[in-house]
C-alpha cells in the first residue's frame, strides 16, 4: 500500500505542472482572478516574444537563429496556455448559461480565445496587445476577494 501511495504521489507531483488551470471535480477551490492574472502574464510573455522576434528578424546567424526559434515556442505556448485555461476552466466551470448575463459571458470569453489563435499565427504586436485587452475585459467577471 505505502508503494502505491508512493507511486501515485509521485504520479501526481508529476503531472502538477500539466494540470496548472486546476482539476475538474466539484472540490469548491477556485481563485478565478488568479486565474485571470496567470493569463495577463501569459499574455505579456506573448507581447515579449513578440518584441524579441522583431528584434531578431533579418539576422542569420546562428545564434539568433536559436533564440528566434525559441521565442516562437514560447509565444505559442502561452498562447495556448491562455486557450487552455479559458476553454478547460473558465467555459467548462465558471460561465454556465444559468447566469443572466451567460451570451455575454460567452462571447467575451470566445473573444480571449480568438485573441490567443490570433497572437499564435501573427508577429505584430497588435495581436499581443489584443489579447491583453481581451483578458482585461474578463477582470470584471473575477474580481480579487480579500480574506
């Protein structure tokens, strides 16, 4: 029992950084706004990789090569992640079409992932910078709560 234990413990410390926009059973622990804030920082993370493959472009040599590849990774990846989090978090346990407001909610929620595919296929900073303004639009739904 204790190697199972030990096993399943270790299975999960695994996977923790795969499951960042948190689970999907009922447990009640939410911080919506934090979730929000992980988003903006992604999205400036995007707005960065963006400025730095501008800064790179039209150089060859190799070692610029790299890091223009590299800043591409990353801005793809969070990107994605901001996907992520709207579409495994938000959509599926926060907007809920009991609310008044649910085609609102909807829609700007919708906007944030169109932001995101855009940001991913584009290097102008107006994408970046739409994106940003976007998940800005959702800080009204998830304001921060003082304990």
């Amino acid at each position: 029992m204790k190697k199972m234990m030990l096993l399943l413990s270790l299975c999960l410390g695994l996977m923790s950084p795969l499951a960042w926009s948190h689970c999907q059973v009922p447990c009640g622990i939410y911080d919506d706004h934090a979730r929000v804030k992980q988003m903006l920082e992604d999205a400036a993370t995007v707005a960065k990789a963006t400025a730095m493959m501008a800064e790179l472009s039209g150089k060859s040599d190799a070692q610029s090569q790299n890091q223009m590849v590299r800043w591409v990774m990353n801005k793809e990846q969070h990107a994605q992640k901001v996907i992520a989090t709207i579409s495994d978090y938000f959509l599926t346990q926060r907007v809920k079409s009991s609310q008044k407001d649910y085609q609102k909610r909807l829609t700007d929620h919708h906007a944030v992932i169109v932001a995101a595919m855009k940001a991913k296929q584009n290097a102008d900073p107006k994408f970046a910078k739409s994106l940003t303004t976007a998940i800005e639009g959702l800080a009204g739904y998830y304001p921060e709560h003082k304990h």
